[in-house]
C-alpha cells in the first residue's frame, strides 16, 4: 500500500489570484486567536530545554513520527532541534528513540501557538524546515495553506533558512511568491534527487514514484 500513495489533483492550476492581496492583508494585522490552554504548559518545557542550550534552533515543524527529526539532530549536532506535531500517535511512536539523541525534542502541540510564542519570546531559528505539509489543494482551500494563513507573518519573523518539500510543485511555487511580497527574497523551487528519504511520508511518494519538490530561501 505504501508505493501506491495517489497525487494530488486539483481545480488550480496556477498561482492563486487572490495571494498577494491576501499575504498584505495579514502582514498588515495582528493575528489575535486566542492560545489553547494546554500550549502555554508545552511552550514552557520547550523553553527550559533552549535556554539550557545555548545554542543554535532548529524547529522541524509537522514532524510525524520524528524520523527527519533525528535525522536533523545527528546533521547538526551543535543545534537543539525541536520536532512539533500536532498527532498524539505520531509522537507516541517516536518516543522510544530519544534516549539515544539528547539534542533533540519532540513535542505535541498546534504550530501555530508554537511558533506565535516562540516568536513572542524573540527566539530565531538557524533552520526550519515543513516536509511535506498538508497543501490543501482545492482552490477555494488557499487560506488553509501556511503561505495563506495569517500565522503566515510570524512563521517567516523566525528567521533562518526556510526548508519546504512537498509533492505538489504549485504549493511550494505559491509560498516562493508569498515570501517574495513579504520579504522581498527570491529563491527557486527545484525537483529533488532522493536517495533515502528522510521521512515516512517523503518514503511513501518517493516509492510512488511521485516527482518531489523542494523550496529553499534565507530569511535572515
């Protein structure tokens, strides 16, 4: 079942018209949703292991079970790397391995608290990375994407450089332009070489034989 992952289809087939429209209008607002209770508790013991550290973050953000996660803490091993993921069974079977990495953290929680907080608490990022998110593809779905989210301004405010895989090409094409009416930074989105997938869902379309695709831009 795992080679046989079907492609995305959708009614867009090109960059959304209402984007940079969108993008300003939440680059130019506050975004007020209130925290769920139980992120302040979670952002806590987050923050007690980075200022433990002392060193450079890695936010690996929509993790799933962790395996990129721990791929990233042995890749940069002078860097604390925090995987989030908002699926209990994901984290749970993660678990088990952390004995075996101790710069690396993995957490449940919604990214969009996550990220708000860190953000409010100044933190910035050396690197983060969203491997594979959902990309929401039917038209009327663009506000469900990061690039059309109003968290969209504090996941960029994090800094860094920007790491986006997915097997939807237009996806990673709209955030290129979202980052480029917000940041005025242009960086492509290029198709990838896989030789061992860092992750369950990267494995599952790679073994489809579904094209990848990855987007790559500094924010600073």
């Amino acid at each position: 079942m795992i080679a046989n992952s079907k492609t995305i289809t959708s009614n867009q087939t090109e960059t959304h018209p209402d984007l940079a429209a969108v993008v300003q209008r939440h680059l130019n607002a506050e975004f007020r949703q209130p925290f769920k209770s139980v992120s302040h508790e979670i952002f806590q013991r987050i923050r007690d292991r980075v200022l433990g550290h002392k060193g450079p973050l890695i936010f690996d953000s929509g993790c799933g079970t962790g395996d990129s996660t721990f791929l990233l803490g042995l890749k940069h091993p002078d860097c604390l790397v925090i995987g989030i993921d908002k699926s209990e069974m994901r984290t749970i079977k993660a678990d088990f391995k952390l004995q075996a990495h101790k710069n690396v953290v993995l957490v449940r929680a919604e990214l969009i608290d996550i990220w708000r907080m860190a953000n409010q608490a100044g933190w910035r990022l050396q690197h983060h990375y969203l491997l594979y998110p959902n990309p929401w593809p039917k038209k009327r779905q663009f506000k469900r994407r990061w690039h059309g989210h109003p968290v969209f301004p504090e996941l960029l405010a994090l800094g860094g450089t920007l790491h986006l895989r997915s097997n939807w090409k237009l996806y990673l094409e709209e955030f290129a332009a979202a980052v480029k009416v917000a940041k005025s930074v242009s960086a492509p989105v290029s198709q990838l070489t896989i030789e061992e997938p860092v992750s369950a869902f990267e494995k599952k379309y790679w073994l489809s034989g579904q094209a990848l695709f990855e987007y790559q831009v500094v924010l600073g």
